[in-house]
C-alpha cells in the first residue's frame, strides 16, 4: 500500500481564510510505504495530525525535511520528546535528512532542549542531501534537487517498483524542476502566492500550473497554501488530475 497523506496544507500562518472556514497546519506530509512512515517536513501542529490521520509516529523510519524554516520543522522536538515518553516506545533507527547545513541546525536544536531530544532505545542517523544524492531505502529510493529559496531548500522525489512521488518543498520558480518531476504518479507542489506577488522565493499561481504541465506528471497536488492562492486557485477552471490540498486529505498513490 502506498498512499500520501497531507498533514499540513497551509504556510507560515494558521490563520483562518476569509471566510472563516478553514485552519490549515503548517507543511507536513506522510507517505505511507506498506507499514512504514516516511514524513514530508513536520511543521508545527503536525505531530497531533498524525494522531488524527491515524498514523503511529513510532511507524516513522525516515524524515526527509526540504529546509529549516519552522513551519517545516516546528514540529521535530515534539516528535522527539514524545518518543522519549511514548507509551509505545520505538526501536530500530529514524533516518533524518535535510539540506546542507542541517546537521548543524540539528545540533543546536539538541543543545537547545538539552536533554530532552535524546533518542532513548533507538538511534538517529543524520544526513544532509545535495544535488543528485539518493537516499536507499531497500525497495525504495528518495532522490535530492536543491532548489531555490530563502535559505538552503531541496525537493525530493521517492522512486519505489513503478511509483513515484515528487514534493517540492518551499521553492521559487525553476523551470528544471519539472525534469526532476517528469512523469511522476504524484506531484506535490508548493503553491503560495498570488499572481502578480512580488516574492521569488516561492511559486504563483500560474507557475505551480506551468510546472504541473511541464512535468507531464500524472496527477498532482498543489499544497502549501496562503489565504490569496487558495482564493485565486479556486477561481481557475482546473484539469481533474489536479487537486487543491487539504488538511488530513489521503491520496492512494499507483
Ligand atoms: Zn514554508
Ligand atoms: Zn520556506
């Protein structure tokens, strides 16, 4: 079984939109291979939208963070800490992979909570990615573009039997990147700006849109959402191979 499950839909702010409806959670994501939980970036609140989606946080093997802004990392000490107090404690190794300079960010957030963070009855393995690292799960493969942001980013694309799945991470425009997505079963795009919005950092509107049909990819999922992309999204006529993220939405991949 492989299936995508978006914990956190939204952006930097969980705020609600216009209307009042909706609270989206920061970046986070699951991918579900058989028994075992890859996540996606664990922005704050994300940890407790595992519990919702029904997913164990002990089934965690890797976590692949795409950069260090808290929205995608808010909630890695939670992780941590409740590993040390779960009733079900964990065992074997947690996988965690970020950009360069990751591992000296992890150090700090160690020292930081100093001691709470420290792995009891399973070990953390850490690894910063660059362009074209691959990271070998048996069955599977996680495979690394840097992108441009803010601050050191990487996209990520999982390869397993047939399957794939590409997640961008936080991104500006880069019209290589749907190279790194061709043909994926599943796109996972960032999507945080308005058209017109002056921020190179990230993708508008019509950029997300521009890639999603570069890439060829079968279907895709447009998520890291602000209250103006959402409501310029919704306004556009959209093709049915792609969909517009939500909180606890599970896609079956394949
Ligand atoms: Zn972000
Ligand atoms: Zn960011």
């Amino acid at each position: 079984m492989l299936k995508w499950v978006v914990l956190g839909s939204g952006c930097f702010s969980p705020e609600p939109g216009e209307t009042g409806a909706t609270v989206r959670n920061p970046a986070g994501h699951a991918l579900v291979v058989g028994r075992d939980i890859l996540l996606f970036d664990l922005g704050f609140g994300d940890l407790g939208q595992m519990f919702r989606a029904g997913l164990d946080p002990a089934c965690a093997t890797h976590l692949f963070f795409s950069h260090r802004h808290p929205d995608h990392v808010g909630d890695l000490p939670a992780l941590l800490f409740y590993y040390r107090y779960a009733r079900k404690p964990r065992g074997g190794r947690l996988h965690v992979c970020g950009p360069r300079g990751f591992a000296g960010f992890f150090q700090r957030l160690e020292r930081a909570h100093h001691p709470w963070l420290k792995p009891k009855g399973f070990e953390i393995k850490i690894s910063e990615l660059e362009e074209r690292d691959v990271v070998n799960g048996g069955d599977w493969r996680v495979l690394c573009r840097e992108v441009p942001h803010s601050t050191e980013a990487i996209a990520l694309r999982w390869e397993g039997g047939r399957r794939s799945v590409c997640y961008s991470g936080d991104t500006g425009f880069d019209p290589g990147f749907s190279l790194f997505a061709q043909q994926a079963d599943l796109l996972v795009l960032e999507c945080s700006l308005p058209d017109g919005a002056k921020n190179a950092s990230h993708l508008q509107v019509s950029q997300s849109l521009q890639l999603v049909k570069t890439s060829g990819a079968r279907r895709s999922l447009l998520t890291h959402l602000s209250r103006s992309s959402f409501q310029e999204l919704s306004k556009r006529a959209l093709s049915p191979k792609i969909r517009i993220a939500s909180d606890l939405m599970q896609i079956r991949v394949g």
